[in-house]
C-alpha cells in the first residue's frame, strides 16, 4: 500500500523533503491539497492501489470497502467537521530515516507544508495509528480532534485525527 500511496502522490500530491549535502535523502512529507482525496480516480488507483486491493482477502476487502472507509471517514467528519479532509492539507506519510529522526528534519518540513497552508488559509491535518506519534505531532502544534477504536475481524486497533487549527 505504501508504493501505491507514493506513485498516486506524484500526481497530485506534494512532496517536502530533506537532504544531506551529498543528495541523500533524509525524509519527507506527502500531502494532499484541499480539493483532493487521494486514489478518487481510477488513474490514481492505476498506481498500485487496485493491485493492493487484488492481493486481500475476500474478508480484507470486504472490511477495507465497508468497515474502514466508512468507519474512517465518519471519525473525519466528527473530528473535522463535514469534508475536513478535503479542506485541509492531508498528510499521507511522515518519514525520516530511523538515524536522523530527534534531529528536527520532520519539524522543519511540517513548518514549510504549515506554512504554505497558512498562507492559502488551510490547516494541516493527518490520522495515526500510534499513540506514541500523537504525542509527536502534539508537540509540533497539531492538536488531537478526535480518535476512535477501528473494529476488525482480526484485532481492533486505535487512530486518531490531528489537525492545526
């Protein structure tokens, strides 16, 4: 899933990334744009998604179209009111490489992705499956809107939904 997320990236997404003064990269951000949802085109889904999708389980993608997205979008709208991700600078990923991370480079690129969306009158949000990034973010200025427990025939797990404003 995460190539899948990459390739449909390039495509409307927007990229920040760190480098080393030898071109290395250090880490990056992926964020969708207000108006966009990621994999909404068939183009999109083109990019690895579908395959992914081809690959679960009858009872994987039976849970992914029914379960999760339904589940996951209503926490959305609870937390960001209706269509918050569609208002908002989606943040797909947040990598830096394990050696580099407690060194600022994922701060300094939430400042340039916060910055610009400032700027176009939009806040920055983004969901988390791990408490310990809550804390994370929280730390960079997002603010915890909502979290729920995702139902699953296989264990149950947390997300929650942060956002800048």
């Amino acid at each position: 899933m995460a190539r899948a997320v990459l390739a449909a990236g390039t495509l409307h997404g927007e990229y920040y990334g760190a480098t080393d003064s030898s071109g290395q990269i250090l880490g990056f951000i992926l964020a969708i744009p207000p108006g966009r949802d990621l994999f909404s085109t068939e183009v999109e889904r083109e990019l690895g998604f579908n395959e992914f999708m081809d690959k679960l389980s009858d009872a994987g993608k039976e849970y992914f179209k029914t379960t999760y997205t339904n589940k996951f979008h209503e926490l959305v709208e609870e937390s960001l009111g209706p269509k918050g991700n569609l208002k908002s600078f989606w943040i797909y990923m947040v990598m830096v490489r394990p050696e580099y991370q407690r060194k600022g480079i994922a701060r300094a690129l939430m400042g340039l992705l916060r910055e610009k969306a400032s700027s176009l009158g939009h806040p920055v949000a983004l969901s988390t499956t791990n408490p310990n990034n809550v804390v994370v973010y929280q730390k960079m200025g997002f603010v915890l809107k909502g979290q729920a427990i995702m139902p699953s025939p296989w264990a149950d797990w947390p997300i929650y939904v942060l956002s800048t404003s």
